[in-house]
C-alpha cells in the first residue's frame, strides 16, 4: 500500500462547514479571538490526516493574524482537536 503524499483540497465553505458545531472548547476559543480571521469561503484549502485521532481530517478554518505572520488553524472534523500551523 502506498502512502498519501499530498494533501486534500476544499473550499473554505466546506471547511468551516464540517468543522462548525462541534463541541470543541478550544476550537470555539480560537474563533473568538480578535486577530482570528476565517477562511473565505471561495478559499481552496488543504485537509491532512488527523494525527491525535487517526479517524478525521484537519480542515483549514482560519488564521490567527501576528505581527509579523499569521498562523494557519486546522481543526479536527472528527475529534476537535486544533493545531496552529508553524
């Protein structure tokens, strides 16, 4: 079996989708901070493998706006886990 090497890809409309309503604390807590900015919905985005749960999919849903760079957020659709990127 081979390894997937590249990433999936989807409209920000469809990130935010399968990642809204969750129950996710951490997820609702990023969203609300005043330098978070939401993917626009015409965006096409990446979607990885969720390393904590192995089930789901990082979905792009944001960046969190610094003063030098802004950091892309990826949030589990599965078990709502959010990781910034680098």
């Amino acid at each position: 079996m081979s390894e997937r090497n590249t990433d999936e890809v989807e409209t920000g409309f469809q990130a935010l989708a399968a990642v809204l309503g969750r129950e996710s604390r951490k997820l609702h807590r990023v969203m609300r901070a005043a330098n978070f900015q939401p993917v626009s919905e015409a965006d096409v985005v990446p979607v990885r493998p969720c390393l904590r749960c192995l089930d789901g999919g990082l979905r792009t849903v944001g960046y969190l706006r610094g003063s030098i760079m802004a950091h892309a957020v990826f949030a589990c659709d599965t078990c709502g886990d959010v990781i910034l990127s680098g």
